[in-house]
C-alpha cells in the first residue's frame, strides 16, 4: 500500500530536517570568537561577532552580533541573537529575540522567544510555548509536538503525537498517530492531516479553512511504529556528526588539517593502517578481556575503538571538504567559516552515498578506514619527528 504523494512530499521535507539543521554555517560573514569551551558557559553582555559554545551547561544571555552555535547537555538562550540560531543539545530553551532563523535539535527544545524568521526543530519533545512568535514557517519532527504561540506563517509537523493549541496564519499539515486540536487553536488556513485516527477537534477552535483528514495507508505495525521517529533518530545523528566534526576542527584545527592532508599524501598508507587497525583493536580488546583483570582494559579499547572510527570518518569528510573549498574558493578555502560550511557539505554528501546499493557501504568502510589510518599516519610520523618528551637534567 502506498501513502498519497501529497504526504510523502511532507514526510520527505521533515526528513531533510536533520540536514537543514545542521547545514548551520552557510550564512556566517563574520569572523567567529575563539570557542567557548568548558563544563559550565556563561556568556553576558555585547558579543560583536558571532559565538561558538560547547560545553555541558550553555547559558547565553548576551547581545551576540552574528550567529550563535552551541551544543551541549543544557543550552539557554535568553537575550538577543542578531544573527541565526544553530543548537543540539540534550534540553533546548530559546527565548529573547533571534534575528535570523533557528534551527535545533534535542532530547527536549521549547521556543519562547521571537523568532524573526523561520524554525526548523527535531527532538523527542518539542514545545512551541504560548508566548512564542514565530514571524515565518515552522518545521518540526519529534515524538511529542506541543505547538501554542502565534505562527506567521505555515506549519508543518509529524510526531507520534501533536498537540495544536496556538495561531497559525498559514496552511498546517500534520503527520502523527494523535492529534489534538484545543479550544485556543486558530489556523487561518487549512488543516490537512494524515493519521490512522480522527484528529480531536475543540468546538471552539478556529480553522478557517477545510480540514482534511488522510488515511496513511501503511501496514498498520508500521503506522503504530511512527515514521516520523525513523526520521527523528536520522536527524539527530546527522546533527550529532555535525556538531562532533565541527567542534573537532574548531578545538584541534592543526591536528585536524594536517592529519586530513595524510589521506591525500599516503593514501596506500592510510588505506593499509586502517585496516589493520580496523582488524586488530576488536581482536586485542576481546584478549584482553578473557581475563576478569582485563575486562575494564577491553571495555576502554572497544570505547577509544568506536570514537577513533567516528574521528576517521570525520576526518575523511574533511579532507573532501578542504578539496571541494580548494576547487570553488580558491584563496578563501582556508578560512575557517569556509572550511566548517565545505565540511558539512561533505558529511552530508558522503551519509547520501550510504543510500546506493552495495557501492554506499563499500565507501562508507573506505572512508573510514582512510581517516582512521591516516590519523594514525600522522600520529606516528609526528611522534617519530618530535620524539617522546625529554626528562629535564
């Protein structure tokens, strides 16, 4: 059975989501701050460029000139971003004023403040809050929607469950398996929406327009399942990645672009390291847990294992990136806002390939190993060239 194309184009736009809201350096013209990193982040006062924060508690309550990155366990944004919004973080609350657009992503996001133009949200709870105003479209996809505020123009949503309860001066479409419409409900368009029961209407909501409702037509376990979950865990990896190799470039960018030009000087070398590397640490780790004295050994090797194939990853996006920003910068291909947008390009590109039959794993296994090894490359030969440090006598 085959669900309507008019919610499969819906589906298919909140399934970009995630690459839209980590596509987030497109529109830096500014030179960035150092970045803020460290347990706990406060930032007050005048920012007169744009800020990056990374760090397990967030709190930005300044004026900040351009845009805004953070990520964390807890982000708070509660004064004046001039530029736009670009977050994942485990609890997400924007209030204040945002000048551009907000793009997150999270276990839980709310939005209170003023979003001057559009948001585009992913999480497992979102909330809209009532003194939200959004002047532009709203996009989310979450496992429990709570929209309230007031919506400048259209909405589009899909959830397991959707509660709509503010004003939308546009068109809503909605995907979820409940949707509930309340009293304080006002939508200035139309109301289409696609869900295996009949959405809960309040009498005394508003809907201007027609309201449609669209069976799915799925098998009824795949309907109970959700897509739109599938497509929420796609978001938030694609937005975890991101924020991973960004915060990877902007902490260690020598290590990052001189380990990613070993790709392209040893490419053989890389190839070969990786995949001995690849073959050898699983082996080693379950040696060494055979005894009860090696078991924390062998937990630690698989962990340092399993971030050392996500850095290759990285860092083969990287060296495509710094490829892509050579061939259509030119001498602007090593700033740093040029390099972080080609970066993105690059992992967004390379997670499309995994969608080509048999050829996608094959390059997904080949750029892993290339990092990985190549990292390696470069460790060693830099060990080799340095030496070990010398005791002082």
């Amino acid at each position: 059975m085959i669900i309507t194309r008019q919610a499969r184009r819906l589906a298919v736009v909140l399934a970009l989501l995630g690459g839209v809201v980590v596509l987030l350096p497109h529109g830096l013209s500014r030179a960035a701050e150092t970045p803020e990193i460290g347990e706990t982040i406060v930032k007050r006062g005048r920012i007169a460029s744009d800020l990056y924060a990374f760090g397990g508690d967030v709190d930005v309550g300044a004026d900040v000139s351009g845009d805004l990155i953070a990520a964390g366990g807890r982000v708070i944004v509660g004064h004046r971003v001039q530029g736009g919004l670009y977050v994942g973080a485990g609890s997400v609350l924007v209030g204040g004023v945002i000048g551009k657009n907000v793009r997150a992503a999270g276990g839980a996001v709310t939005i209170a403040g003023h979003v001057q133009r559009h948001v585009s949200a992913a999480g497992g709870t979102i909330t809209i809050a009532p003194e939200a105003v959004v002047n532009g479209r709203v996009q989310l996809a979450g496992g429990e929607l709570h929209v309230g505020g007031t919506i400048g123009r259209r909405l589009r949503a899909a959830g397991a469950v959707v509660v709509l309860a503010g004003e939308v001066a546009g068109n809503v479409e909605v995907v979820a398996q409940e949707i509930e419409v309340l009293p304080t409900a006002r939508i200035k368009g139309s109301l289409t929406y696609w869900s295996p029961r009949e959405a809960r209407i309040a009498p005394e909501a508003i809907i201007e327009g027609r309201v449609t409702h669209n069976l799915p037509e799925l098998p009824s376990r795949i309907a109970r399942t959700g897509t739109a979950l599938v497509t929420v865990s796609r978001a938030l990896f694609l937005a975890g990645l991101a924020v991973v190799a960004v915060g990877l470039y902007l902490i260690f960018p020598r290590f990052t672009v001189l380990a990613s030009r070993t790709i392209g000087s040893h490419p053989l070398a890389s190839l070969g390291m990786g995949l001995l590397l690849f073959v050898a640490i699983p082996v080693l780790a379950i040696l060494c847990m055979i005894t009860i004295l090696g078991i924390p050994l062998g937990i630690l090797l698989f962990v340092a294992y399993s971030i050392a194939l996500l850095l290759g990853f990285v860092l083969t996006a990287f060296y495509l990136g710094d490829m892509g920003a050579t061939a259509f910068m030119g001498r602007s291909a090593r700033k740093r806002r040029v390099r972080v947008v080609f970066l993105v390009l690059a992992l967004g590109v390379l997670l499309l390939t995994r969608q080509i039959p048999f050829l996608g794993g094959v390059l997904m296994v080949l750029a892993v190993l290339l990092g990985l090894g190549a990292m390696s490359v470069h460790g060693w030969r830099y060990w080799t060239e340095t030496g070990p440090p010398r005791r002082p006598g």
